[in-house]
C-alpha cells in the first residue's frame, strides 16, 4: 500500500470520501448501496455458475474373456470355419430377399406398363459399376500392404 501513497491510484482517499457519504443520514444510501452492488453481485453469479464439463475418464480396455485363451489352433480354425459358414448363409438369405424384391418390382413394373428389360439392365450396369468399385477399394486398400486374403492364402501355399 505504500507504493501507492503519493500515486494517483491510491485507494485510501476514495474509501475515505465513500465512507464519510455513506456515514451521513441520507434515506436512499442503502437502496443506492444495493443498486450499485447487484450488477457486480449479477456478473460475479454468472462467472461462478458456469458449467464446465471435464473430459470422461478413459476408458479401461479389458482383454475378450468370452473365449478360452488355452484354445489349441485347430479349435481357433474349427471356430472360424463355423463363423464363416454362419456369414455365409446370412449373405445368402440377403441375396435371396434382394432378388425376391427385384422380381417383386419387376412384376409391379410389368403390370404398370414399364420396360422393365431396360430397367433390369440398367440396375444391373449400376450393380456391376459399384462391385466393380468396391473390388477397386479393396485392392488399393490391402494390396499395397500385402494384406489382401488372397495373396495372404498364395503366399501360405508356396
């Protein structure tokens, strides 16, 4: 407080003259009081409110305890072949219920009077367009690491 003594920025001047007003018998010197207190009273409520959110904890990674880590290799292979065919037979069902609605719009098309050759064809070449552009995915994807499954089953071969 020293080092502001002879400044203008001394406090103690202006607590004094606040203090002699305030202490003189004027019946508006506590509304006036409450009045310039509550928009700092406001301001100091919202900065101590305010909501932060931390960041969630990190997760803990837990290992798969489903399976058995004694399995021997031919139960891994036995497990996988199982898999694999379960996939398989559900790739299939979808394949069937997709051809089923395609002939099922095919009929409706009919009977409204389309083309549906064309239309067949059409789809057809969009079909062939996208598995064409799929299969190109896949190759920039995993030949160029060498994981294609493929080349992975070739490689296993020699």
């Amino acid at each position: 407080m020293a080092k502001f003594a002879n400044s203008r920025f001394n406090p103690a001047p202006g607590a004094l003259d606040f203090w002699n007003e305030f202490r003189k018998p004027n019946p508006y010197r506590i509304p006036l009081l409450i009045a310039a207190a509550v928009p700092f009273a406001l301001i100091f409520y919202a900065l101590g409110s305010e909501t932060y959110y931390v960041a969630p904890e990190r997760p803990t990674i837990d290992y798969i305890t489903t399976l058995d880590p004694d399995r021997s290799d031919a139960e891994i292979i036995d497990s996988n072949i199982a898999n694999q065919e379960v996939k398989d037979l559900r790739e299939q069902r979808d394949a069937d219920l997709a051809q089923r609605k395609r002939d099922l719009y095919k009929a409706l098309g009919a009977a409204a009077g389309m083309d549906v050759e064309e239309i067949e064809r059409r789809a057809d070449e969009e079909r062939a367009i996208e598995e064409a552009a799929e299969a190109a995915e896949r190759e920039e994807l995993f030949g160029a690491g060498g994981n294609d499954p493929a080349s992975i089953e070739e490689s296993s071969a020699q």
